[in-house]
C-alpha cells in the first residue's frame, strides 16, 4: 500500500476566492509528496512556472477533462493494435517519464523538478506507469496518481502508433472492478484527441463536489499488488 509522507504546511486556499474564469488558481509551495497528494485531493494539479527551482504553478481547470470508464471509447483499428502490444504496470516508472519528459516533444513542459517530484511519489506508491512494449522495449505508455478511485493522469508518450492509447486502454481495464462505475480518469484538459477516445468535461464545480467520493474508495488491485 502507498506510504503516507509528511503533511504539507501549505495552504492552496477555499474554492470559493479562485477566479471563476481562470484554470490557474495558485503560485507558489513545494513539490514535496505531502504537497502533491494534498493538491490532488483538492482537485489541483502543478505544471512548471519556468525555470529550475522556481515555484510551481497550480491548475484546476474551469472545464475538467475527465475519463469515465464506461465511457472509453475503442476502435476497431485501436482494439485489434492492442494485440500487438505487451502491457505492463510500474516496471519502467523512471524510463516513461523520462520519454514523457524529452524536451525534443512539441509543447514538452516536464522539467527536472517535476521528475524528481513524481520520482519520489512513486517511490512511495502514489505514482504508476502503464508501459506498452514490443520485443522487449519501451514503445509508449503513461504515468499519473492514483488517490482512492481517481487516477490523475500526467503525461503520455508514444514511439509506435497507438502505443499510448492502447496504454490508455489498458489502464482503464485496470479500473474495472466492483467500483468501475465510480472510479474516474483526470486528463485534466480536454483535447480532440482525448474526446474521440470517450474524455468529455465536466464544471469545476461539479468535478470538486465528485471528490470526495472519489477519494473515499479503495484503490485498484493493480496499484496495490506487490
């Protein structure tokens, strides 16, 4: 099970001051674990401000991209690609980032503190990888957190085609349990690419008052099992 980390001494403030037409709501704390988990719980999520060691930015997106899981929605092109991929769960956390990370990628935002940030929680058990491979190497996958029955996605990468959404495939499947109907995917924004694929948006408020009942239930299997 996660190892719980020191709390934060930060305080993101009440939902009710944030800017009702702005997805940035906070500058400043830590990327401490403690930080992290606690953003999550209150539906925010960092991304770098600029440059090495400056305070991070905090997000909770006006309209929340978000994944149900009966809501995927899989080709046939996408579900026959699935048989051409081997899926594995948190067997190269570091190497995903890493991809996720290449600053060679179109808008590519990952810098060393985010890395050195999700390093530690998964190192705590907050943090997973789904990894997709052929003949024994890395060809895609996604890394996010995983907080009661939300997964709060972070960042996908691919080196094949579909190698990141049959990742996406696969970490839905993962969710499927007696709590599937309840458990959601957080890609915070949505794109036209995540929206073929079944995301659709839900209000901030509504996304904030989902949480707590997000959070209240058990974790998957596939996040718990040694």
């Amino acid at each position: 099970m996660p190892v719980l980390p020191s709390p934060t001494p930060w305080d993101f403030g009440s939902p009710a001051r944030w800017d009702e037409s702005d997805d940035l709501v906070a500058v400043g704390a830590d990327l401490e674990p403690g930080t992290l988990l606690a953003a999550y719980r209150q539906g925010l999520f960092p991304m770098p401000a600029g440059g090495p060691g400056e305070p991070p930015y905090w997000f909770c997106p006006v309209r929340r991209g978000v994944l149900r899981v009966a809501d995927l929605k899989v080709s046939r092109s996408l579900r026959r690609s699935t048989g051409r991929f081997l899926v594995r769960v948190d067997t190269a956390f570091d190497q995903v980032l890493e991809a996720c990370g290449d600053p060679t990628r179109p808008g590519g935002w990952i810098d060393d503190d985010v890395r050195a940030a999700y390093r530690r929680l998964y190192h705590l058990g907050w943090a997973h990888s789904v990894e997709t491979w052929v003949n024994g190497e890395l060809v895609g996958g996604l890394y996010g957190v995983a907080v009661g029955g939300l997964f709060a996605g972070e960042s996908m990468f691919h080196r094949e085609r579909d190698a990141s959404k049959v990742a996406l495939v696969a970490l839905v499947d993962l969710l499927r349990d007696e709590y599937a109907d309840r458990r959601l995917v957080d890609v915070q924004w949505a794109t036209p690419h995540l929206t073929s694929l079944g995301v659709s948006e839900m209000s901030r408020d509504d996304y904030l008052a989902a949480l707590p009942g997000l959070l209240a239930l058990p974790l998957p299997g596939a996040f718990t099992e040694e």
